[in-house]
C-alpha cells in the first residue's frame, strides 16, 4: 500500500524531519479517532499537535497525503508485528493461526489506530471520487494469504481449495472482527481472534 504521491529517489529525511512527521502522524490519528474523517481539519489536526498549519503542510502535501502517509505507518507497523511473531514457524497451520492472532494482539494496544484506520478507508476518495483504499489495493494481502494457502496444500495440511476465495474470505473476516470490535468496545478481541483462527482452520484442514 505504498503511497502513490511518494517521490521517487527523494534525499533522505533527517531525523528531525522524521520526528516531527511522526508527531503529526500521530495526532492525525487521535483527531481522527475522536471527531471522524469529516471533522478532522488540518487545522485541528495542528491544534492537537501544538504545531502551526504551516508545519503540516512543509512535511505533506496536503490531507489526502496525510492520511495516506497514516495507512501506509499504520500497516507497516501491523506487518512488522505480526512478521516477528510468524518468524521461525515452519508449518501452514502455525502460519495461519498466528496471521489471525497476532494482528488482533497488535491491534488491541492499538485501538485509536483501529479506528483512524477504518474511518480513512471508508472515506477517503481519489480525485475521481472513487474510494482510494478497498479491495482493489489488497493485492498484497491477498498474495500474502494465498502464500500460506498455498504452502498448507503442497504439505497436506491443507485441502484443495480456491486459494483466492479462501484469501479474499479470510480478509474479510479479519476486517469485521475489527469493525465489530470498534462497535462494541467490549468485545473480547483476542477471543474472537482464536474463534476466528479455529474456524478456518477447519474450514481448511485436509
């Protein structure tokens, strides 16, 4: 999900640079969590960060970079999480499993996150007024996904099966548990994560 407004062979950031891009990152999200995609203003946005406007838009080009510069931090810190916790496993079901619980453990500390998250991709548009994250942006998970499929299959721990259907299936599902869980913040989360696992675990298994 790398940005499309990132330029090619741009000089490094120093680390000040980095910081503070970082900082308007962060309260990009917090304002987004408490008052909504809508209400999210560039200007709140600066308010929260106690930076002027100006410093907002020396480091972005404007909100819709902005918030694309939130997914794609947003999503590399998921993936690096659950990449450590995958690291060293070597079968399709501990692959599997751990995929599913790992990112609700992460997501868990990261509820303001979550919820950013969901309210930018349901809500940010391209400049044709096409939605600018969805399915067709989820090639690399769906590829991700159809990895350890498709390792489960060559193994024998898996059935024969669509692999892009039981991706595209299991996306979802990871998506609702999320949705579900901001809906109701007292929904056991890492619960739902292990029914989730053992469900398509068996929807799976050979």
């Amino acid at each position: 999900m790398r940005s499309e407004n990132e330029p090619v062979g741009q000089k490094g950031r120093s680390f000040i640079e980095e910081a503070r891009r970082a900082q308007i990152m962060a309260s990009t999200i917090e304002v987004i969590a408490e008052v909504g995609f809508a209400q999210a203003s560039l200007a709140r946005i600066a308010q929260h960060a106690g930076i002027s406007k100006g410093v907002i838009s020396y480091h972005f080009a404007g909100k819709d970079e902005l918030m694309e510069q939130v997914v794609e931090h947003t999503y590399g810190a998921i993936i690096e999480a659950v990449m450590a916790k995958m690291e060293g496993l070597t079968t399709a079901t501990e692959l599997l499993r751990t995929q599913i619980t790992a990112v609700a453990e992460h997501m868990r500390g990261h509820r303001s996150q979550n919820r950013a998250l969901g309210e930018i991709l349901t809500n940010l548009r391209t400049a044709d007024g096409e939605l600018r994250y969805g399915m067709h942006t989820n090639e690399e998970l769906y590829q991700a996904l159809e990895g350890i499929y498709r390792l489960g299959q060559s193994t024998g721990e898996f059935r024969s099966f669509d692999l892009r259907v039981m991706a595209v299936t299991h996306q979802a599902a990871v998506d609702s548990m999320f949705a579900y869980w901001i809906t109701h913040p007292d929904h056991d989360l890492e619960a739902h994560a292990k029914e989730l696992a053992d469900l398509i675990e068996r929807a799976c298994r050979a």
